[in-house]
C-alpha cells in the first residue's frame, strides 16, 4: 500500500519503511509526525483519489534527524561590465522522516 503525502508545498509517494527528505518541520528528533494531507491512497483493490484530500486517511511517521543540504553557488554577472558580478550561497533545510504506517 502507498499513498501521496502534500507537505511544505510539494507531494510525495511514500510506502511503509520509507525513508524521505522533505521542508523544514519544526519537530524535533524521534518525534513522532502525522501527516493528514493524503491525497491519494494505493491498495491492492484499487486507488483512492481524495476530492482534495482522501476521508480519514493519515500517515504517522518519525524523525530522523533534522539539518542542510549541500551549498549551492550562486554566481550572476553582467558581461562588459568589468565589476558587476555577484557572488552568493544557499543551504537549503531539510527534514528527514521514515514512514511507519499509512493509515485509510
């Protein structure tokens, strides 16, 4: 069984045992999470498509740990300009939840 989460903006496909990377929660971790945005939920008879969400369909799962991905560069300039450039990083934070049961 599966289903598709929305959190942070974005979806996800997840199943049970899965470990995935998603936005910035403020958890702390081994807390536990439930996510009750399930848009869709795969079984073995079928699927389910919420109208937004599906109807009493949850995730529950716990965090692993919480940091930053790698530094991305950022680098703009203008060309025949001999002093216009720009130079800037990024960090993006992330949190890394298992998932331990999906629930419809």
């Amino acid at each position: 069984m599966y289903a598709v989460i929305e959190t942070g903006g974005k979806q996800y496909q997840v199943r049970e045992g899965d470990e995935i990377f998603i936005e910035k929660l403020p958890v702390e971790a081994d807390e536990a999470v439930n996510f009750d945005k399930v848009i869709l939920v795969g079984k073995d008879d079928g699927i389910v498509v919420g109208k937004p969400f599906v109807e009493g369909a949850s995730v529950d799962a716990v965090v692993v740990k919480n940091g930053k991905n790698k530094k991305i560069n950022i680098f703009t300039y203008k060309s025949k300009i001999g002093s216009s450039y720009h130079r800037q990083g990024h960090r993006q934070p992330y949190t890394k939840v298992r998932i331990e049961k999906v629930k419809a």
